[in-house]
C-alpha cells in the first residue's frame, strides 16, 4: 500500500491510518493477485519467505506504473519452485513495461531475454538476439562451456 501512495494526490501522512485511504486497499490486493501473492496480504513481511520477498519487491515497483523496470538477479537465492514463479512473474510483465534485467544464469536470460548483452569481465563479448548470442563462439567457450 506505501508503494501506491506514491502514485497518489494524498501523500502519506504518518498519522493517517492506511485503512483510510479510499480504494488504496483494494488496489494493493490487486497488485499482490498480479504477482500470486494475494493470500499472503494480511501477513507481515518478516514472516514470508525469501522467494515472496523478492515477488513482493516487483510488486511495488509494478504498483508505480513503470516504463523501464531494473531487475539485478532476480533468481539469485530462490529455489527451483520459486525460480519458475519468478520466471513465469517477469515473462507475464506487459511489454509496454521495458524490462532490463542482470542475471547470470545463461539459460534463464536466453529464456527470457529478447535482446542479450553478454559482458566478459565487464568487456561486452556479443550482442544480439538469442539466436545470434547462443551461435557467437565467444558466449559457447565462456558461458555454455563449449
């Protein structure tokens, strides 16, 4: 809910029970039902699991409308549920939002990605769509182990 009051005209004001913010509630359960987190809403965020942090996180930063969203390692410490929830969650993001994301598993961002950029200690090694990254010989000898 504080993410949406960003958004709002009534900024938040401290003394202002959130519950008194009209629509406000049911509005930050539809953000929470966008990300599969719905039934978790009235928990506190210190009992969820790592994997529903890290959903939670998108959800916020979904809640403010984004044009470009900057996502460093989304996958990285989640299981292999939580990795497919995860992928299923950004992959679901409506392409008016641009989505730029730094992940270091190779066969996550060739699944995800429609445009790759592959750095080699921070020098760019190729640059192109899946299939042009996957057929460089460079990407195949540094990250497919080719």
């Amino acid at each position: 809910m504080l993410s949406l009051l960003g958004l709002s005209r009534s900024r938040w004001n401290a003394f202002r029970p959130l519950a008194r913010y009209s629509g406000l509630n049911e509005e930050a359960r539809q953000v929470l039902r966008r990300v599969g987190l719905e039934h978790l809403a009235e928990r506190f965020i210190g009992v969820v699991s790592y994997g529903e942090k890290r959903r939670l996180e998108i959800a916020m930063a979904l809640a403010q409308n984004p044009r470009v969203l900057l996502l460093d390692e989304p996958f990285a410490g989640l299981s292999r549920e939580e990795r497919a929830a995860m992928k299923d969650l950004i992959a679901g993001i409506p392409r008016e939002v641009t989505v730029v994301m730094i992940e270091h598993d190779m066969d996550t961002a060739l699944d995800l990605a429609e445009r790759i950029t592959v750095l080699h200690y921070g020098s760019v090694i190729v640059e192109g769509t899946r299939a042009e990254v996957v057929a460089d010989p460079k990407t195949r000898e540094v990250y497919l182990g080719d």
